[in-house]
C-alpha cells in the first residue's frame, strides 16, 4: 500500500518506491516501466540486481494521479511487486568507500562481523557485489559514511584486526573518480612480484644463502638500516662469477597471479613500474618480458667478470623507493592520488604511504599495520579487486583476445 502524502505535500508530488523481487526472467522490466509510461510519473532512479537467478527491481519515481492504478493492475507471475515511501534523504553528502573482503573460503560468520562493525561505526552497505569466485572469493561493499576522514582511517584499522580474527583480508579504498581512470601501478619485486629474495639466490652461489636470509628478514621487520643490510648481504657475493646471473634469473618464479594482474592492467592503459632494493641485473630482464616501463633497482660492481662485493651509485632503499614513485608519476603526468604501490616489507613503507592506494602484499605486521590495504593470500592478482576490475571482467578480455589470435 502506498504511504500518505507528507503534510504540506500534495499527492503529486510524493515519490513512491516500486519494488519487483523474484525469479528472474527476460522481460520484467520492460513491463514495470511499460506499466508506468502512461501514468506522468518521472523516473528519479533505478537499481536492479541479480543473485543466484533472483532479481530485485527498484525503481524510485513520482507519484502521478495514476501510478498506484497501475502498479495494482500489473500482473508479473511469481513476482511480488512492492510500492512503498523512500527513506527520507539526508542533505550532506555522505564519504563513499569500497570495502573488499577476501577469503578462502569467505563464510558467513566473517561477513557477519564486518558487517557489524560497519553498523556500529555509523556507516551503511549500500550495495555489494561479487568480484570473484576463484581461486580467492571476494566481494565488494559499496559504503556511505558520514565520518571524518580520521574515522575512516580508524573503521579500516578495525576492519583490518576483525578480518585477520576471521581468515580473511578487509581492504578500505575511496570511491568516486580517484578509482577511475589511467594509474601508475608501482611493486615491489622481492616477495612480491616474485616469490623469491633475488639476493638469496645468488649468495646460494656462494654457499651462503643461511647467512643472507637471516639479514634480509631482520631488514624486512625494520630492526636493522636496509642500507647497511645491503652492503653486508651483497659483500657476500664477493668474488663470484658474473655467469650466475643467468642461472638467478631462470631460477626465479613469479608469484601466482603476476602474468594475469599485469596483462589486465596494461589492457586499462595503466602503467607499471618495479622498484626493488634487489638488483637491476635479474630486474632488467624481469620488467622487458613483462612489458614494465620503468625500473628503479640496485646495481652490483663487476671487476674482470666477478662481483666486488660492493654496489654502484645510491642505494635504492626505503626513501629512494618512495621518491621513484614520484619521479615516475611526474614522467607520466600523474598525481599521486593516480598511483598504486605493493609491497611486504619495511622498506617499503615510504612509497606505500606516498601513493593513493598503498596495498601490502603478504607482508610484515609493519607494513599491514600502515597500508590502506593489506592482502595475505597468494595470489597477486588479488589486487584487481581493490581497483574494481572483477574475475569476470578478465576472463571475458582473455577470451576476446584468444578469439582475435584465433581469427
């Protein structure tokens, strides 16, 4: 039943909610709006969703002399059709987010939490999606908040810790424009990228791969400068040949998902780029076959064919990575809100908290700590779904573009 005109309000111009919910099938809504085309009622808006074969139909219109005649009249079998008075509106503009949620398995009792937990901050879902199915399942929770942007930053804490209680990965990004469009996507490539530490494999090379990991992990918590851990992890090196480069870089392994995020982003026109505290010798190549277009790494000193020990020019460490990340958005004329940094360890938190969307990447308590995003499964193409690129969406390109090699 329709809802009485507010006082002061004529029954013209009260708008009233249609609602159609039921099986879906071909044709619903070209028969609502059939319904209502000869009625004067203007439509003020529209949503439509499907899930699981169930459609729900909203359509937000004014309240003609003859709506409530029409609406009656219709006939959609199986269907239950709804007319109700809208929620009255507030006047200020809510602060639009997306919050993804990722999980393998995502159950019921994670989605009940965080969706608790955005309740009790005062902010309402207004809508959620599936992004993806496998091999991770993630969805998407359109957000509306009225809280500061402090409070924003304090509801993406809290979802953080509540989401690693439940298995699961919370990631808090801003709706709206900065979302949309050309971005400069920048990773990190040790552990990131790649599943390896490049200098660990080479110091394998020298039968001392114990003694460098143990110093890379001490560097990657942040207890010890990345700078000094460098010069002594790659002092370790000294002496051997060139030639293990070659047997380095057919040993590295990108990590599951790394062909699929970087192909998809280049089909947006994005630009990629790897800034690594690792070294530009396995980098280099690495990026070319990737099609990256700028690379910021380390390079080894080589005498008469063997490593000195030692590394040429400035050290790319945590500062150096964060300025890359600028100097790589000003070649490509992009503000900062434009860009996107990965990584998992202490250093890199300068580019992390320089970039709009700064993603840690399985990484170190540091590091989720003070990322917008934090993402601890396996998969790098995990990161699609904060930048609302579905599973759907790449799998449909990939065909495309196997149907045109085809042809």
């Amino acid at each position: 039943m329709l809802s009485p005109a507010p006082a002061g309000q004529t029954d013209a111009e009260q708008q009233v909610l249609v609602t159609v919910t039921g099986p879906d099938r071909p044709g619903v809504t070209s028969s609502l709006f059939a319904a209502l085309a000869g009625t004067g009622a203007q439509v003020v808006d529209v949503e439509q969703v499907v899930a699981g074969g169930i459609l729900t139909l909203s359509a937000l219109v004014t309240h003609g002399p003859a709506v409530r005649a029409a609406i009656e009249a219709l006939q959609l079998e199986g269907l239950e059709i709804r007319c109700t008075a809208p929620q009255p509106v507030a006047a200020q503009r809510p602060r639009r987010l997306h919050v993804t949620l990722l999980g393998a398995p995502l159950v019921p009792a994670a989605v009940a939490r965080i969706t608790t937990v955005l309740a009790e901050a005062g902010a309402n879902v207004d809508r959620i999606r599936r992004m993806s199915a496998e091999p991770v399942t993630s969805v998407e929770l359109d957000v509306s908040t009225r809280g500061s942007a402090a409070d924003v930053l304090a509801l993406r804490r809290t979802l953080a810790v509540e989401a690693g209680r439940h298995g699961l990965d919370a990631a808090v990004s801003p709706a709206g424009l900065a979302r949309m469009g050309r971005r400069l996507v920048v990773m990190d490539v040790d552990s990131t990228l790649i599943q390896q530490e490049v200098i660990e494999l080479l110091a394998a090379h020298a039968d001392r791969e114990a003694e460098v990991a143990a110093v890379t992990e001490r560097a990657m918590r942040g207890e010890i400068d990345f700078a000094a851990s460098l010069r002594e992890r790659v002092a370790c090196l000294e002496g051997l040949g060139v030639e293990v480069v070659d047997a380095v870089r057919e040993a590295v392994q990108l990590t599951p998902g790394a062909r699929t995020l970087c192909r998809t982003l280049h089909r947006l026109g994005f630009t990629l780029a790897l800034v690594s505290g690792g070294f530009l010798e396995v980098v280099g190549p690495l990026a070319a076959e990737l099609g990256i277009a700028h690379v910021r790494a380390n390079r080894l000193q080589v005498v008469h064919g063997r490593f000195t020990g030692r590394v040429l020019g400035p050290i790319v460490d945590r500062a150096a990575k964060a300025r890359a990340l600028r100097e790589f958005a000003a070649a490509e004329g992009l503000p900062l809100h434009r860009t996107v940094a990965i990584g998992d360890g202490a250093n890199d938190l300068d580019m992390i908290g320089a970039a709009g969307l700064g993603i840690a990447f399985n990484a170190k308590p540091v590091v989720r700590e003070q990322a917008d995003a934090a993402l601890n499964v396996p998969y790098l193409d995990a990161v699609l779904p904060l930048l609302g690129i579905t599973r759907e969406d790449v799998e449909d390109a990939d065909a495309a573009d196997e149907a045109l090699n085809r042809g």
